[in-house]
C-alpha cells in the first residue's frame, strides 16, 4: 500500500518470513501473542500444493510456510527508501495468526484507512485499520468474512455512502472470482453487494483482483486490476499481469473503458520471472504525479517494485465498453 505524507511517499509494505530449514521437516510459522513461533511438522506429512502452502495429510488443513507483517518506509523522491519505520505492524488477533498481507491505503474523511489481507486457521478474510500518522493504528476488525480479499476503498461518498471493490473467491467453480461492490455508511458495516467486472480475455480468465485503490480523473474512476492466466500444471497458481478500467464517477457498478494487458513480468528480470512465486506482478499502490502515475507492485512475491507509466498512453489504450449506455 502507498500514500502520500508529509511531502513523502509512504509505502506499506509486506514482509514475508520463513523459518531456516531442517532436514526431514517443514516448518510452518504462525504469530501467537504477538510473536512469531513455528510448528514443526515431519516432511512426510505434507503434500506440497505451490511454494507458499503445503496440505497436512493427516488433516487435510492447509498451512502457509511464511508469515507476514507490515512494515513502514518513506521516499522522498517515490523511487528509493530513505527511511524505515521503527514500529512494524504485526498480527494481534486469532484471525491474523498466519499473518497480514497486502495492505491498500486510501485517505478518506480525514484519515488514512488501510484495507489488508488477514489470514488465519478460519481462513483469508480483509480487515481494516486506520492511522493518522503511520505510527499508530486503530484496527476495525474483520469488514469481508473468508474468503474475500483485494479489498479497495473509494476516496468519495457515491450516492451518499462509502463504496468498496471486493474479491470473493467461492468454493462451487461456476465460474472465475469476479470483483464486487459493496456499500456502506460507515466504513464497517457493509452490504448491498453487486458483481463488478468478470475476466473477458484468457490473461485474466483464472481470476481478477483489484489492485490500489481507484483513483478519481475527469472521466470516472480509474481501476488498475490484476488478472491471472491458468496455470500449465495442477496447483500452479498461474501467471499474473495487469490492466486497467474505467468506472463511472457516479455509477461505479458501470465499466465504461477497459484495457488489454499493460503490466508483465518481465523474463529478463529475475525478481518478476524466478522469485518466490515466478511469473507474478501484483500492483497495490499508486501515486498520481498529473502527466504520469507511480504504480507500486509486488515482484514474485519476492520484492517491490516501482513502474512509471504515461498517463497519456495508459488511457491511449483503454477501450469503450460495449455495454456501456
């Protein structure tokens, strides 16, 4: 997540920890009290489903093998670190104990609200938290039960309440995870769900995310989203890139433009193509600079990144909506 402060870029960032490892063993971190502990388990008790998660058999419970807090860090030029915080952001409830993931910051009503990823032995579920001055944080709760994430704010009252963009990941296949709008009259409470956007192209037909939270043009809200191709191999969590939408500044449930890929991982560069997690670029913050945009990703679920992209040419390739009145 990303924010402008004080003159500065505030970036919210995710740090992933695994334990060393032991030979014949897995381990698997989770936070208790607000320390990070590690159960052991025999290495063949698990079946390994991609890097990040592995299955008990005795169970058939999943677990992750990290686990994440928050950190803090401030650019003054919005391209390198100048500093980071000294207070991390560390899971505190029972609903966080395999950590916090993928925060969104938007400043509305006065304050800079944080949606972020919460994931637990009850599932992956979005929270919310708030700060004035990214020093402290009030938490919320819990806003969208399990299994829902990629949760965005609007910076503006629509039709008099607060809008959300939301991802909820159902277990019945139907058909790939769509984004949603949800409303709400007080950032906590939140209903009068509707589906959004379902994938057109293969490059998203996996799933879809949204990714920082929308910014506000002349024309409506901009979007930028993730979108994930299938995967070649059972498990394989597939290839992720990016695009961008247009929604209506009044009816944000209407997708007036939407464009075809315009973020890749890159194979030349090793942190996007074999980090972590190959083949993943995962954008959640942006910061508007009038003729271009900053657009923060994560690169492999290896590290952040920064791109630059021309305002002009992004909206160069951003097509109508067929279906849009």
């Amino acid at each position: 997540g990303v924010a402008a402060h004080r003159g500065a870029v505030v970036l919210l960032v995710r740090v992933a920890e695994r334990p060393e490892a032991w030979a014949g063993w897995v381990g698997l971190p989770r936070w208790s009290e607000g320390r990070l502990v590690t159960d052991w388990v025999p290495e063949a008790e698990v079946q390994w489903i991609d890097p990040r998660v592995v299955r008990l058999r005795s169970t058939g419970q999943v677990r992750l093998t990290f686990a994440s807090h928050l950190r803090i860090a401030r650019s003054a030029d919005g391209f390198h670190v100048d500093a980071w915080g000294a207070t991390p952001l560390v899971p505190q409830s029972p609903w966080e104990e395999y950590g916090i993931e993928d925060p969104r910051i938007t400043w509305l009503d006065g304050r800079y609200w944080v949606t972020y990823v919460a994931v637990s032995r009850w599932g992956v579920a979005t929270a919310l938290a708030s700060t004035d001055d990214f020093e402290s944080f009030h938490r919320h709760g819990i806003i969208f039960a399990p299994e829902n994430k990629d949760v965005v704010l609007l910076s503006e009252r629509v039709g008099g309440r607060w809008a959300a963009i939301h991802r909820p990941a159902p277990a019945t296949p139907l058909g790939p995870p769509g984004m949603w709008l949800a409303f709400s009259s007080d950032l906590e409470h939140w209903g009068g769900h509707r589906p959004l956007v379902w994938p057109l192209g293969h490059w998203e037909s996996a799933r879809t995310g949204a990714g920082p939270p929308p910014l506000r043009t002349a024309e409506g809200w901009l979007l930028i989203y993730h979108g994930v191709a299938p995967g070649q191999r059972p498990h394989d969590i597939g290839r992720y890139q990016a695009g961008a939408l247009v929604l209506s500044a009044d009816n944000p449930a209407r997708v007036l433009r939407r464009s075809r890929p315009v973020l890749a991982p890159q194979t030349e560069t090793e942190e996007e193509e074999r980090g972590f997690v190959p083949g993943v670029v995962f954008p959640t913050g942006l910061v508007d600079r009038g003729e271009t945009l900053l657009v923060y990703y994560g690169a492999a679920d290896t590290c952040t990144a920064v791109v630059e992209w021309s305002r002009q040419e992004l909206e160069a390739v951003m097509e109508p909506v067929a279906s849009a009145p």
